[in-house]
C-alpha cells in the first residue's frame, strides 16, 4: 500500500517524500522511487527526501548506521534531509520500544550536542546535504544553537502544528533564527480518537471558508500553513486526497485565509 501511495504521489507532482526509519517503510518507498525514476517520471535530483534518526542510535557512534541502513532500503546514496526525530534518547538495540520486564520504556541519557557532532558527521561524509530536528522545543533548539564549536546550523524543525496547535510562538522563534518549521498532522488527523480534543476538520470557521471558496475543509487547512510560511506535510494512502493536497500549492496564491481564526484557540504550545 505504502508503494502505491508513493508513486501515485508522484505521479500527481508530489516530490517531497518524508519518511524516516522507526516507520519500517522506507524498503517500499524505495521501490516506488526506483520504479518511478526507471520510467523516467522522476530523476533523483527532482526528489527530496528525508529521513529520521531514530531514539534508539543516539549514541554518537551509532547514528550514521542508522542513516546507512535507511539508505540501503532505499538504495540511495544520500538524502537530502537528516532529522533527529526525538530529542528523548532510547537503549540501543534492535527494539524500536525497549522495555523493561514491567513495561516501561528503558531511557538512554546523550547529551543533545553529541548527537548534533554525529549528525554534522553525516553530512560530512556526503550521506546527508542538510541536516535538522524534529519535536523539538525552544530549549532545545538554543542547545543547538548554542553549541560551541558548531559547524552546520539545523535548518527545520518539523512539529505537529495546525489550525488547534499553530506553534505561533515556535514558529516565529524558528523565522527569526532562519529555521523552517515543517508541520506534520498538519490536519489535525494524526491525535488518537480517544482524546476529547476538538477535530480541525470539523471547525465551522474552515467550513464556511471551504463553502465559501469551493475547496475541501483539508485544503483550507493547509492553505492556512503556507500562508504563515510554514512547510506542510499532508498524509494519505488514498489517490482521491493524495491529488487534491497538491491543489494547495496553486490555491495558495489567490485565497486569504488568515484573516479569519477558528472558532477553538490553540490549546496547546511547544
């Protein structure tokens, strides 16, 4: 399924491939690159891709294996973007979830900076031609930031943010510390049903808009990110979405939606 999506993605203009190792797909996305540059829609060069440092190679002598073995399922010589996913630290080892003989998650302690030296080390080595972060906060970032000796800033940090969580404050930290903010559950989908939170999709703010400018609730939603000059991430397995999210981009340009706020204020802050 995931190597249909991908080359449907493709195929309907997506180049923007995010993906990373704890997600254990990254051997079918490969084939769909491959596949898709082998009929000649796409050359590598039009790809970007990233990829994730997982919790559980933290250890600085452990996170380029983790980039390699991404790259061997790919078969890829390199990606354009290497993220640390988590700024928690794991045991090392083959479980993705260590866990103790109760249950819990077994924690590793890495100093943030080493694991930034491994991450420059990485792209050092021709295996990565950016490097960043995920979930991380605005500590967190000045860790990095901060670090003497620093060789490559981080260029993104890529946190779930949408119209219930906009990340305001995060996001214009990142703007004035040139770092991209990438928005994944950039539909709010992502939450786990059992939460009480609020459904984006549902705001009667965003669908007013979408009546009033005859687009989809998850267009209006992603229009909104643009607009703020955030990079989203859209998520779907089904050809119908996957083809509509790419409107976005032309939509853009001619519908404000920021004038407007939705009708439930963000409840929550990184």
């Amino acid at each position: 399924m995931t190597k249909e999506a991908t080359k449907i993605a493709i195929e309907a203009g997506l180049r923007h491939i995010d993906c990373a190792y704890v997600y254990q797909v990254e051997e079918e996305v490969g084939l769909a690159i491959r596949s898709k540059r082998a009929d000649g829609t796409v050359k590598r060069e039009d790809i970007f891709y990233t990829t994730k440092l997982w919790s559980t190679f933290h250890r600085p002598k452990l996170a380029q294996s983790c980039l390699e073995r991404s790259l061997k399922k790919l078969h890829l010589d390199y990606v354009d973007l290497y993220l640390i996913h988590y700024p928690l630290s794991m045991k090392p080892g083959e479980e993705l979830y260590p866990r103790d003989e109760n249950g819990k998650l077994m924690y590793d302690t890495v100093d943030l900076c080493a694991i930034w030296e491994a991450m420059e080390k990485c792209k050092d080595a021709g295996l990565a031609k950016s490097i960043g972060v995920s979930n991380f906060n605005r500590r967190q970032l000045e860790m990095i930031l901060n670090k003497p000796g620093l060789r490559y800033k981080l260029v993104c940090n890529q946190v779930e943010c949408h119209v219930y969580l906009n990340q305001k404050k995060l996001l214009d930290f990142c703007k004035s510390k040139n770092i991209v903010l990438v928005a994944y559950g950039a539909l709010g989908t992502q939450r786990d049903k059992k939460m009480s939170s609020p459904v984006p999709l549902e705001d009667p703010v965003l669908g007013a808009l979408a009546k009033k400018h005859k687009r989809s609730l998850a267009l209006i939603a992603l229009c909104y990110q643009l607009q703020r000059g955030v990079v989203v991430l859209a998520q779907s397995l089904k050809k119908n979405e996957i083809k509509e999210n790419i409107q976005v981009y032309r939509m853009a340009v001619g519908i404000r939606v920021l004038k407007q706020k939705p009708s439930h204020m963000c409840f929550f802050e990184t």
